[in-house]
C-alpha cells in the first residue's frame, strides 16, 4: 500500500475578492502519476500555484509527508521536496543552459548532488548537453521545456508538478517528452502531478485523474477509466484529438 | 578614462534596480555618506583614503542590511508596477532624513581628501596622467572584476542574477528571495559608498551633492537600459567620452549639460537604453 505524499484538503483560494477555488481536494500517493484536467481558466493552474506556495489558501490544509505547507515560504516548500514547472515558460534566458541547471541545483544536498544529476539529465536530453554554453534564450520552444524540467529535476524534489508539458509544442515533441517523463519516472519513482490540455496523452501517461471545473473538483478516478468513459471523451478527448 | 568611475559611480543603483525593480533615488546620499566616512577616517585617524575603501565597504555594506531590513523588504507586498513608484517616495523620503543627518553631523561646508599625493602626477610618453585619477582607475577595475567573479562565479552571486531575471522562477528553485534581496541591498549600498569614498578624493562632497551624482548614476542607467547590470560601466565608459568630446569642442563650461542633453536624447531616441534587456 503507497503512502500519501501530497494531501490538499477543502482549500478555498481566491485572488484578491476573487474566489477561484472551492473546497479542492486532491490526495498523491508514493510514485503516483496524477493528472488535472478541465477547461481552461477551471483553477487547476491556481491548485499547483497554491499548492508550491506562490498563492495562499484561505482555508483548508495542505500537507505533504506529514508537514504543513499552509504557511510556508516558497523556497521553504521547494526545500521540502515539492518542484513546479509554471505556466508561464520562465528559463533565465540571459544564462547559459549549463547555469540554468547549475541554479537549479541551488538547495543544499541538490548542490551536493549536482555533478551527478546533470549527467543524468544530459543522459535523459542530449541536446541540453550539445548546447549547454548557449544562452538559454537561443533555444527552440521544445528545448527551453526540457530545460525547465531538467531545472526543476536538479533540485530533487520528490513530487514534480507541470504546468502544461505540451503548451505550445508539436505532436511528435510533445509524444517524445511524454515518453521521456515516463523514463524518468521509471527510474526515480518521483511523484508527478500533471496539469495538462492534451487530455489523452496525460491520461494515458498517468495512474489516476482529478477533473476540475470553476473551481471545483468535479471527478476523481483511475486514468483509465476516464479514458474509457463516454463523457470524458465528448468533453475532453474530443477537443484534444482536434489538435 | 573617466567614463570607468561614471560607472562605478551607477552600478550599485543598477544593481539594486535589476535585482528588487527598486529605484532608489538616495543612493546619491549614500554615495556622499560614503564619502563622509572616508573623510572621517582620514581626518582623524590619517587612515590613506584608499586603505578606508574596504573599511568603508563594510559599514555601507552593513548600513544597506540595516535600510533593507527596516525599509526595503516593507515593499516586498507590491507587486512590480507600484513598487516603482512607492520606492521612489520612500527613497525621496530617506534622502531628506540623511542629508539633514549629514549636514548635522560634518558642517555644509565643502569636505575634500587632499592626502600628500594628491598633487602627484604620472608622466608616461609625455602624457600627464594625475596619480589620484590613476589610482580611482584601478579601484574601478577591482570593482568590476571583483563584482564579475561574485555574479558570475559564485552560487549565491548566480542567485542574485536568476532573482534579477524572474523572482518567481528563482524562488522556486529554493532561493531565499528575502535573503537575496538583503544582500544586493548590503552589496548595492557597499558600492555606493565606494563611488562616495573616491569623489572625496577627486572631488569635494557636501551633504547635498548626493543629488549631483544621483543625476550622473541615472543617466547612466538610462543609457545602459534598465535593468542591466553589466553594461553600466560600458555606458558610463560612453557617457565619459562624450562629455571628454565636449569639452573639446564646446569647452567647460557645459560639461554637466551634456549629461542632461544625453539623457534626453536617449529617452526621446531609444528609451530602452543602448542594450538589450
């Protein structure tokens, strides 16, 4: 039996007077791949934000591994083992892809770690390698992604989050990073939680799923029978095949 | 040239700047301040100016803690685009209290550092080149290499320039943004008090020069583009050789109206600073 990791129970997040969640739960366990889907502006970007420690929730508890994040600082939370990959595609364009990592590395054991980390990440993306004097900012979209989970890997945390892995990506990019995080997830058991518009990629790369509509969750299941369920597919497959 | 000390003179209110997006219009009274303590050193302990530099470095360096700590982290709550403003207020509202504090303290008079080398000269190939400015030189150049290897060679000197880049991105990384912030303080205050310590030498301070040469670090800013770091010595390098151009040309007495005309220029021609972000 898996351990929980993460546990997010009835937070309420709101931006200014604005509420945008509404009693969210959500439960990761040990290892777990956990996908968050819904339509666009639904809050499931607010849940990974409030979840790293970028929004506070207003009510509710946030813990992982038995600690509370609820009051922490960012830099507190990123510590304690929880990585975010935001939105917002935010490399240091003005470093190189070697200090990109280098930074990445910055929390104390990740330092310590991080010859041996980079090795690896160079194993995982060879092209982060090729062009590791470059500035971050020459590289193509579907590189600067690599990066940015190639940064958030170097500082270990134990429970990985993405904002949008594919935002903006091609197809086959987008099939080859999936593969990739499932490689990577092979071989350190990291936890993932997934926030993603390619529902059919993200569902069939991870264990189980949260559906979240204006600020709700809605649905809670196994991948699996998401992808096998008839509403699932008109509402959320249908649109994702279009692409 | 003289352009490398217009540099110096900017560079920790570029730095300050990048890293926090805080204008800090006392930084001029912290230059003079600085100046001050050299003076002060060097007038009642005969401590050679050049040796109070790093003594001067370590309480400007403290001093910024201190105003970082009562004053600065209050405007960690706004978000970027109030920020600006609010800490120009506040800063206005600072150099009031330190200029007055300066006046109390050393007199309204003229304060200058005239040690038995002042008058000296270096004739290299029949150019005269005065020992004073020579030696501000090489501070500089200790500056700015001392400051490269920080940023560029250091973990924590990396922190500063990913913070400068996307705090957020930064702090999710686990840097401590508070304690970023803190240290560029200490480190953006340490070098103006530098700037101050050597324009005692070639110059004369008095406790409301500040804004002379808070006008100088700006325009330089300017003209380097806000929120670069590295390019404020080479625009200050610029700022110096056109002002070196008009006084051949012009003569003098317009030499501090160059600045100006520049910085209108710059603002009117490329707003956004001779280089990219």
């Amino acid at each position: 039996m898996r351990g929980t990791v993460l546990e997010v129970n009835k937070i309420d997040v709101y931006y200014g007077d604005l509420k945008a969640l509404w009693e969210v739960s959500l439960v990761i366990k040990e290892g777990e791949i956990v996908v968050l889907f819904g339509s666009n502006g639904a809050g499931k970007s607010t849940t990974l934000r409030t979840i790293s420690g970028l929004l506070r929730a207003a009510t509710g508890s946030i813990t992982f591994n038995g600690l509370n994040l609820m009051e922490q600082a960012v830099h507190r939370i990123v510590e304690l083992g929880i990585g975010l990959v935001p939105e917002e595609k935010k490399i240091f364009r003005g470093m190189t892809v070697l200090e990109n990592l280098e930074i990445g590395a910055f929390l104390g054991s990740a330092r310590q770690a991080k010859n041996t980390t980079m090795k690896w990440v160079y194993e995982v993306f060879p092209v982060l390698k090729e062009r590791r004097k470059q500035k971050a900012g020459t590289l193509s979209g579907g590189e600067q992604q690599m990066l940015l989970i190639s940064r958030a890997l170097m500082s270990q945390p134990k429970l990985l989050m993405i904002d949008e892995l594919s935002f903006g990506l091609a197809p086959l990019l987008v099939q080859n990073l999936f593969r990739t995080m499932r490689q990577i997830h092979e071989s350190t058991g990291i936890s993932i939680l997934l926030v993603e518009q390619n529902v059919r990629m993200a569902l069939e790369f991870s264990d189980r799923g949260y559906i979240i509509e204006n600020g709700s969750v809605v649905a809670e299941g196994r991948a699996q029978d998401f992808l096998n369920s008839q509403q699932v597919k008109d509402a959320y497959l249908g649109i994702a095949s279009e692409e | 040239m003289i352009g490398v000390f217009y540099g110096l003179v900017a560079i920790g209110l570029a730095l300050l700047f990048g890293v926090m997006r805080y204008m800090n219009i006392a930084h001029g009274s912290f230059i003079v301040i600085g100046g001050y303590i050299s003076f002060w050193l060097f007038t009642l302990w005969r401590v050679d100016p050049f040796v109070s530099i790093p003594v001067v470095m370590l309480v400007m360096f403290l001093l910024g803690l201190i105003v970082y700590r009562v004053l600065f982290s209050q405007l960690g709550k706004f978000p970027e685009g109030p920020r600006l403003g609010t800490s120009m207020l506040i800063t206005f509202g600072l150099i009031l209290v330190m200029d007055n504090v300066v006046a109390f303290l050393w007199t309204s008079e003229p304060k200058t550092i005239t040690t038995s080398y002042s008058g000296q000269v270096f004739e290299i190939l029949s150019v005269r080149l005065p020992v004073i400015r020579l030696a501000v030189l090489g501070v500089t150049f200790i500056v700015i290499i001392a400051l490269h290897l920080f940023l560029n060679r250091t973990y924590f000197g990396k922190s500063i320039r990913a913070t400068a880049e996307d705090w957020e991105a930064a702090s999710l990384l686990g840097i401590n943004i508070g304690r970023t912030y803190l240290v560029a303080s200490g480190v953006s205050i340490a070098l103006a008090g530098t700037a101050g310590a050597t324009i005692a030498l070639m110059y004369s301070i008095t406790p409301y020069s500040g804004l002379e040469w808070l006008l100088t670090a700006f325009v330089v800013l300017v003209l380097a583009g806000l929120g670069n770091i590295k390019e404020v010595f080479v625009a200050g390098l610029l700022l110096g050789l056109v002002e070196q151009l008009s006084v051949f040309f012009i003569g003098g007495h317009f030499r501090a109206v160059v600045g100006l005309v520049i910085f209108v220029l710059i603002l009117i021609l490329r707003p956004q600073g001779l280089f990219k972000q």
